[in-house]
C-alpha cells in the first residue's frame, strides 16, 4: 500500500534538482549507548576518535534524549518522528509499526532516493503484521562499503547502519584485555564500587569503541568516494546502557544519548548544541534538509535550523515515556512512565506504580538485561550499605511520582516529589505532563489494564 500522504516526484523532477539540495544521508544508530561515554564529552576511559572527528566538523550536543529506554519504540519513533505512545503497537518492545504512519525512509525513497539499512534496523519485532513488506528501516544490505561503493552518483542515498554495539551479551574480561582502565572507571553514586562491576564497564567500553571503528570505515569510505561535503551523518544512540537503572528506565541512564552531526562544509566546524532534542526531531529534520514537506502527522520538532545555520526555536525540555519492555510480569503487563525533563528537575509520572519497575521477583527482573552487574545486585542485595541501595532503587517498587533536583542530585536518587518544599513544582509538572498527553492524543486511561498491556508480543514468552 503506497500511502497518501507521501509526495510522488515524476524522473525529470527527481533529475532536475540540485545535488546540493539533495544530501544523502547516513544516520549510525548505536544499540545502548549512554551519554556521556564518548571522550569528547570527557569520558576518562572510553577512546572514540571518529565520534569526536564527526563532532568536531559538525555539532555536538549535549541534550540529546530517546523518546522510549527501549530498543523496538525508540527505533519506531525516529523513523515516524512520532511519540512511542502515538503509535499505537508501535510503543513496546517486540511489537510491530503499523504502516499507517509516516516514515521518513518510505518518503525519501518516493522522492528518488536509494534507501537501505545494514545489521540492526527497526527491531526487533514483527514488521509484517503492521503491513511492511520489508524492514521499515529500508532495503537490507550486507555491504555498507560495497553500497557507497557501487551507488549511482546521480542518485542520492540514506543509508541506516544499525550497529549491534554496545549490546549484550558481552564477552567477559574483554575490555580489560583491551588495556582499558578500571581504575579510571566512573561509576554513579547508587552503583557499588565493585571490580566485577567496574570490568563489565570496560565490557562495554569495548564495544562502544568497536562501534567507532565501524564509524571510521564509514568515514573512510565517503571520503575516498568524495562524498563527505553532501553527506549528512547522524550518530546517536536508540536508548541507554544495558545495565541496572539505565536501560528501560527514564533516568538520564536510560534515556540520554549521545548525538553528533557532520554535513561537510555546509556547517560550522565544532559547535556545542545545548538545546534540548529529541530523537523524533530527527525525521523532520531529515525531510526539511532534503527539501521534502514534513507530514503533519509528525510530532517531532525540525532542527535542520542548526544545520543551515537559520532559524531555530531551541527546546527547553524533553517528554519522554515508556510501555512494556520485556516479559517481564504476570500477563506480560507494561510499566508505563511518562516524564519531562529540563535543565532543572526530572519529573516522572509512574502510572502503575504498583508494579515492579524492573520486572517480578519471581520473573529475575526480565526489564534488566541479564549481566554481570545483574548479578552482582541480586547476589549481595542483602548486604548492607550501596549494595541493598543499589538493589533497592533498581528493582523495588516506586511511587508514583518522582522529582529529581538535577543541579544537586545529578545521578536522580533522592526523590522530591513528597517533599511539602517542592509542592508548588510538582503541581507545575503535573500539568505540563497533561497538556503534552492531551496535545499528543495520550488518554488518560483509569482502566487498570491499557491497549500496551494487550497488543501481542512476538519475542520469547516465558
């Protein structure tokens, strides 16, 4: 089904425009990476020289966010630039996309542009049961370099690498072969410092560091087909770390990301972005840069601004939301947050908060990624001292709303939410959370069961 709201271009149109008003584009999505382990942020262990290089000739930010801690939502949402909740089926983990939505990869093709992805798409889940008849992230390919390679030059191209890194599992013991520094390891305050802990860090150092060897061959390969000065690159992040409280969460851990922007000479070299961005503000911008209208259905806001140096409205806050992640409790029911966040608190609306946050006792907590640092938490939980802290505010349930100080408690662990101080600010976010729910068609639903606790899920059951 070609859908209606998708602008067809006829040959001679597609021919007749300029090439520099048609950049290709290569967005690199990471699989759980956290800001801020890259070392132009000034990660002391973590080397990232081609993340840095791309920054450095472009723009850095440093308030970049998921909409979803989640890998199947996050992904839907950047490629329809629309809230996770907005899509219906869309918004938990191993659940499908339904084509009824814009997707900025579908309209790029429709305007003549080769569009493909390599490894991780738009995953995982069941794209076939939504109505796609290929990976909503594009054509799959094996080859990236065989791809720039060997694509027409009068055709221009958006490529989604999906890389697999930093991931789980991990192969143990890797990043201290790797001669990374444990001693250097930075861990936040609710984490232990343990060396099992601080090793399955370097772990995923690791493998944040394999990801930017990929983005050097990528590099590489552009420049030798002198391709870099048209070429829009993207690299950010699908959500955060695999580890407890980041991963699945709407802590900064969880939701934060890296992000950095080259487009060759079209703009100013090493500029820091502090305006707030949210990972569906990427398909509009994408659209606009490419000279392509914007579906009215897209609920991102457009920072291509920042990329032609224009008019730019900066963000001063960012919603962000979650559904169900894994099977993880009794009928596989969601853990459904929504949240804002701006430079001065984290709020969080925790609207079952009678359920476990991280998963049932009895189902291991399914929403941690099973690891080490896992491990580590549930064997000495009942220790005292940081690690029944860090047990604690991992797994036990939550109230139901939280308020967290980000100039004092940058890692978000002392609630204020109940604090008769802060009475007054927690009413403010209240109903800045309902006018985003209600502008975005959020109902509010009192049922105890939602449409998210209901859709099918195709990965494992247990």
């Amino acid at each position: 089904m070609f859908l209606s709201f998708i602008k067809s271009y006829t040959q001679e149109e597609i021919v007749n425009r300029e090439v520099v008003e048609r950049p290709n584009v290569i967005f690199v999505l990471a699989d759980d990476w956290s800001f801020p382990h890259a070392s132009i942020y000034g990660d002391k262990v973590v080397k990232t020289p081609n993340f840095d290089r791309i920054a450095k000739n472009g723009l850095l930010f440093t308030n970049a966010y998921s909409a979803a801690p989640s890998c199947t939502p996050a992904r839907a949402a950047i490629l329809t630039g629309r809230y996770p909740h907005a899509l219906n089926e869309g918004a938990n983990l191993w659940g499908t996309l339904p084509n009824s939505f814009p997707n900025y990869t579908r309209i790029l093709e429709s305007a003549g542009y080769i569009v493909a992805f390599q490894e991780k798409g738009w995953a995982p889940g069941n794209y076939e049961v939504g109505g796609y008849k290929r990976n909503p992230s594009g054509t799959e390919i094996e080859n990236f370099e065989h791809f720039i390679e060997n694509t027409p030059k009068d055709k221009p191209f958006c490529l989604w690498y999906g890389t697999r890194d930093p991931h789980r599992p991990y192969t143990q013991g890797f990043g201290v072969e790797a001669g990374l520094s444990m001693d250097k390891v930075e861990l936040p305050s609710f984490w232990p410092q343990d060396s099992v802990i601080k090793s399955d860090v370097l772990d995923y150092y690791y493998e944040v560091q394999r990801l930017d060897y990929d983005l050097g061959r990528i590099l590489f390969r552009l420049e030798r087909n002198n391709l870099l000065d048209n070429t829009i690159i993207i690299v950010t992040s699908d959500n955060g770390m695999p580890f407890p409280r980041a991963k699945a969460n709407c802590y900064d851990l969880g939701t934060k990301v890296p992000l950095a922007i080259s487009w060759g000479k079209h703009l100013a070299k090493g500029k820091t972005i502090d305006s707030y961005i949210n990972l569906i503000d990427i398909a509009p911008t994408i659209l606009e840069a490419a000279k392509l209208e914007v579906p009215k259905e897209m609920q991102g806001h457009s920072f291509y601004g920042l990329l032609s140096n224009t008019h730019y409205e900066p963000q001063e806050k960012v919603f962000l939301e979650r559904e169900r992640h894994a099977f993880a409790r009794e009928e596989n029911y969601a853990y459904p947050i929504r949240a804002v966040r701006d430079n001065h608190f984290l709020f969080i609306h925790n609207l079952r908060s009678h359920r476990w946050p991280a998963g049932s006792p009895e189902w291991n907590y399914s929403d941690i990624d099973n690891g080490p640092s896992k491990s580590v938490m549930v064997s000495k939980k009942d220790e005292n001292g940081v690690y029944s802290r860090f047990y604690a505010l991992s797994t036990e349930k939550r109230p139901e709303y939280e308020l967290y100080s980000l100039k004092d408690d940058p890692d978000q662990i002392n609630n204020l939410a109940y604090d008769s101080a802060y009475k007054k600010i927690v009413r403010t976010y209240k109903e800045e959370l309902e006018k985003w729910r209600l502008k975005t068609a959020d109902t509010i639903i009192k049922s105890e069961v939602t449409k998210f606790d209901l859709y099918e899920y195709y990965g494992k059951k247990k």
